[in-house]
C-alpha cells in the first residue's frame, strides 16, 4: 500500500453496544488477554503501588490520567494511564505534534525526545520503560482494549484518517502490538498503519504470543537509545538548528541512509562535527 492510495474498499467503522464488541472479539483472544491480566497484576501488583506512591510523593495531582480514544470500530471509551506530566499540561502540544506527524509522513519520534517539559522527571522514566501504560489492564478487563493490538488514537487523529487506514480499527486497541515491535518511533504514520493492518489480516494466538514476548526486548532497546541519546552532549544543538537531524539516528551508514537522509549525506563520523563548523560565523 502507498500513501494516500486506497485498496480494496474497506467498511466504515460504526459504532457498537459493548455486548456486540464482546460478540466479535475472537474466544482465544478474551482467553489470552484475561490469562495475561491475571499474570501482570499477580506478579507485578507491588510495583504498581510503589509506581503509584512515587507519583504521588513527586509532584501534585491524581495518580492516574485519563483520556478519551478511539477503539474498535470507532468506538470512543476512556483510556487510563500513571500520570506522567505536571497538573494542567496542555493536551494540545500534543496533538499539534501528531498533527505534525501525519502530514509529514516522518519518523514517529516521541515529544520526549525533545526534552517535553511537561513531563516530570519520574514520569519520562515511566513513558521510556511503557509502565505508564499498565492500568490500561483496567480497559482491557473492561473489553475496551486488548494485550495485543494497534494503538488507540485520539478522537482529533482519528478524524485525519483516510477510509482505506480505517481498517486498523477493525481489531481492539491494544497495550502493545505489531507496531510496537517492529521499529515504533522508527516508523513513519503510513508505516505504522500498514502494521497494524497486517496484524488486523494476520492475527493468531501464534502471533499474538509471539509480539508478547517481543514487547520487553523492544522496551529495553528503546530504553537504550534513550541512555544513549543522554550521553551525546551536543545532540541538543543538532536538532534544534535542524530538526531532520535527531538523537534517534542509528550510527550505521545503511540506517542513516534509511532514515536520516540528510545525514547520510555527510562522513559517517565526522558528520556532525562537518555541520556545526560549516554553520559557525
């Protein structure tokens, strides 16, 4: 599929009671999802307390957020997360940012990435590791989410979509997915759709298993590269001066080239350095 090209028609999303979602999620997957539940919560229930008396004691506000996405068939519902920003951060930075995202069909990079002052400094560690995301265990005992799934989007993204991207809503949003596992904020929008597609054609219990077990190493690298974007002391100047050039650009000359392009044009060592003495008075 390429952007902004249609496929096949695909259905319209139309909105369904709970009971007719319940009807058309597959037996194996409710199965799954509430086996999985039980194993998070029980193993990890004392983590979850300290996570929440760590909010609590950081900074003011509740120790959960919530907000209104869109699910199964376009179906809006109620998402939970940690908190992981300051009380009364503005919810519209974001949404400019994925408004940004869409339209220039570039790498998926995350706000925090930039140095988001709206998050607290626990709560960046909550976003990295993916822990902010755990009481969406909540929408998923409730039918709203699954384990495995697309993203849920937000009602002002879910507006941009065209009819043939749609299709990703035929499965329940899930806490980690296809995408999450194959390069995330590597990913363009477009790529990202095509994932989730796939996995809404393709989904098994196989396959399901299978990302689940692929969701901690992905998490640990994505941890990783956030260490590593923490030790290059001069990555700042970079992206604010040219925002094509950000900290998540692997070192390898064939990633550069793939998704940096511009760097791709310099040394591969001497790249960064070329620029800024190219840019002094």
């Amino acid at each position: 599929m390429t952007p902004g090209n249609s496929p096949a028609t695909h259905p319209e999303p139309t909105a369904l009671t709970p009971g007719a979602d319940f009807a058309r999620v597959p037996l194996w997957k409710r199965v799954l999802d509430i086996c999985c539940v039980l194993f998070v919560v029980l193993t990890l229930l004392p983590m979850l307390l300290l996570i929440a008396i760590a909010i609590r004691a950081g900074s003011k506000g509740p120790v959960l957020f919530t907000q209104e996405r869109v699910g199964l068939f376009g179906r809006r519902f109620t998402i939970f997360k940690f908190r992981t920003m300051n009380p009364g951060a503005d919810a519209a930075v974001h949404e400019a940012h994925t408004a940004s995202l869409i339209e220039s069909n570039t790498p998926m990079t995350k706000l925090d990435a930039q140095g988001d002052p709206r998050v607290t400094p626990f709560g960046r560690i909550l976003r990295v590791s993916g822990l902010d995301e755990l009481p969406q265990l909540i929408n998923v005992l409730r039918g709203e989410m699954s384990f495995v799934g697309p993203r849920p989007c937000l009602p002002g993204e879910y507006s941009k979509y065209l009819p043939w991207q749609r299709e990703r809503f035929l499965a329940l949003p899930g806490l980690t997915g296809l995408w999450q596992v194959s390069g995330k904020n590597r990913t363009t929008f477009n790529e990202m759709i095509e994932l989730d597609i796939k996995y809404v054609r393709e989904r098994s219990p196989w396959l399901d298993l299978k990302i689940i077990f692929k969701t901690i190493p992905a998490v640990m690298a994505e941890v990783r590269d956030m260490r590593n974007r923490g030790r290059r002391p001069r990555g700042r100047f970079i992206q604010q001066s040219h925002p094509e050039l950000t900290g998540d650009c692997p070192n390898s000359e064939s990633s550069r080239r793939d998704i940096c392009p511009t760097l791709s044009l310099l040394p591969v060592r001497n790249g960064r350095a070329h620029l800024e003495e190219k840019m002094r008075p």
